[in-house]
C-alpha cells in the first residue's frame, strides 16, 4: 500500500518514483502511525534516529517486552518520535502494566548494557520535557503523580538505587517538581527503602499532602509540564557530580560521594529518613563504603511511579490509582500515564569535574 500511495504521488508530480527498501523487516511494533507531527514538521522515522546511541542500550516498555537492539525500533503505544519544531523521543507509560519482577511500577525506560562500578565511574546527560504525569493517586503517597527519568542502578549487593531523578506535579498546581533521591545502601537488613530526597526546583519527595486528595501549596520555583531542562550525572573516582539546567531557572549542582558513607553512624542520619523511615522499623546504617565495588548502570526515560494498588502513608509506597483493569487506551484517555520527550541524550565514561 505505502508503495502504491508513493508511486500515485509521486507520478501526480511528474517525478520519478522512489522506491521503499524492501528489506526492511516486518515487525508490527515498528509502526508510525501513531507518530505525532505535521506536514511542516515531519517526525523522524525512528527514535534511534535522534538519540543515536541506542545500541548502548535495552528497553523494558510498559507491556513489559525488553528489545535488545533498538536500531529502526519504535512502538506506537510507548516509545516512539515527535516533532513540535524540535524532534524528540516520546516515552510513554501507563498506571498498571507488566513490571519488572522487582517493581509495581510500569515504565518504558532505557537500561545501560554496560556495567562500571564508582570508581570506573560513567556519565549520563539529557534533555527532556515531562507532557504528562498521572493525574491520579494518593497525595499521601510520596510517589503518586511522579516519573523518574533518570537513574544508576546497582546490579550488586542489595540492587539499591544510589541516584532517580524524578518529577511531581500534584493536580490543579501548573508548577511541578524536580528532585533526586539517593536510596542509603544499608548495613545489613535491606527489607525497606531508604531513600533520601533533596529538591532541585520545586519540593523534594517528602512534601505530600494530608488527605489522598489534599494536595501542598503550588512550589513557586518549580518546572512546568512542557517546560524544558536538562540533568546531567558524572561519577568520577567514586563521587557523583550532579547538574540540572534550564532557561529561566537557577542552575542547581550537587556532590555525592558513592564510595565513603555520609549515613555510617546513626546521628548522621538526614532528620527526613528518621521521621520518615526510623516509625516503621528502619533505623540502620548505611555501610561504611556505600556502593564501592558494586557493578552500576545508567536508566533513562519515563518510569512512571503511580500504580493501582493502596497506598500506605509511607515516603515512596505504593500509590493508589484507577486502574481500568490495565487496558492502555482507558488509561491514556482517564490520565492515568506519564510521558516524558528527550530531544538529547549521552552516555560515556565520566570526567574530571574540571572539564566540564
């Protein structure tokens, strides 16, 4: 069909017709018909397209199929291209979906095929706009109405996250925020996360409301859904450099070593994960060296961290949301999704701070 539609085109203008590649491989997730654009601005064909290092990478979509190689791949649900005068990726994932086996949440989100521990050391940048977060959940919950979109994940140990860069918006603010989160490796039991959350613009993860419909006052510096900003993550000789930049607002960095504890000693303790954390049985330790030594990889895209099931009162718990049974389009039209635009993305080896 697509060849009888170029050829009838093509002979309306008097010019010679341009044949399709044959060759191309027939997959029904490589579609593009559910890519955004205009006739002025065309959508690229293919995310890997513009985010040209995608053989560095998989990919774990919210039905929870895991491609390995992403060269000429897209999904029409998921991740696929757009346009606006700027081409971008578009990461898409709905409330409930298929998970990983150690999450509730669903995400299509890039996983690093590369391993490096902190002292090896690796960086990551992007450049992103958040278009939508669920629009449903709990407002007690720490994690309703969020997506993360960027991650290092341990692949030792307890697994721990020693860094998710997320962003919130609670429904009826038009300011959202940005926040990172580091998950303290504990000494010893790891049934519970520990996260420690420090804002960037906006409100870190703990501001929450008082009713699951009760929401805080709107942040004042915050981002807006469809506001641009950047991040960029650079571990080098065991210290995580952090930089998070965008047009109107103040450029934010932030240290982190991964290799020497700030959390060895009780008293270290951020007041947050003591009020949070310590009244529900979780008052250890981290271990002296935190993540030295354990294997490491970058994630990137739209986890989303609204689900379906109740919501306790905890920092992070689940978050309670309309489900519609896990069909994607109820979902999608009701809200219940995130989606998240990359125009650019790099992952190599980190650098000395001083050349950046």
């Amino acid at each position: 069909m697509k060849k009888l539609i170029q050829a009838s085109l093509f002979m309306l203008l008097g010019s010679a017709v341009i044949s399709c590649n044959s060759s191309q491989k027939e997959n029904t997730t490589n579609t593009t018909e559910n890519v955004s654009a205009t006739d002025e601005n065309p959508a690229p064909k293919y995310p890997s397209d513009i985010i040209t290092n995608l053989d560095q990478w998989s990919i774990l979509l919210g039905n929870g199929d895991r491609p390995k190689v992403l060269k000429d791949f897209q999904h029409p649900d998921y991740f696929y291209t757009t346009n606006d005068g700027v081409e971008w990726v578009v990461y898409k994932a709905p409330n409930v979906g298929i998970t990983s086996p150690n999450s509730y949440n669903t995400r299509t989100e890039l996983g690093q095929k590369r391993r490096w521990t902190p002292k090896e050391g690796g960086r990551l940048t992007g450049t992103l706009k958040v278009m939508h977060v669920s629009t449903k959940g709990d407002a007690q919950s720490g994690g309703s109405f969020s997506v993360v979109i960027g991650q290092i994940h341990s692949d030792d140990g307890h697994e721990n996250e020693p860094l998710k860069i997320a962003y919130k918006k609670f429904p009826g603010h038009t300011k959202g925020s940005v926040y990172w989160n580091y998950e303290i490796n504990t000494e010893g039991d790891n049934s519970g996360r520990w996260d420690f959350s420090t804002a960037v613009w906006g409100y870190d993860m703990s501001v929450r409301g008082d009713a699951p419909d009760a929401y805080p006052p709107e942040p004042e510096d915050g981002i807006e859904l469809g506001e641009v900003f950047s991040y960029e993550v650079n571990v080098y000789d065991g210290v995580m450099y952090l930089t998070f930049t965008s047009e109107g607002h103040e450029t934010k960095t932030f240290t982190k070593n991964l290799i020497k504890s700030d959390f060895a000693n009780k008293e270290d303790m951020p007041q947050q994960v003591v009020d949070h954390y310590v009244p529900r049985g979780r008052d250890g330790t981290e271990k002296p060296n935190a993540y030295e030594g354990e294997n490491q990889f970058f994630k990137q895209g739209a986890y989303n961290q609204t689900n379906g099931r109740n919501a306790p009162t905890s920092l992070e718990g689940s978050t309670e949301a309309e489900s519609t049974d896990g069909k994607i389009a109820l979902q999608y039209a009701n809200g219940s999704y995130a989606e998240v635009w990359f125009s650019e993305s790099s992952l190599g080896p980190g650098v000395p701070p001083a050349q950046e």
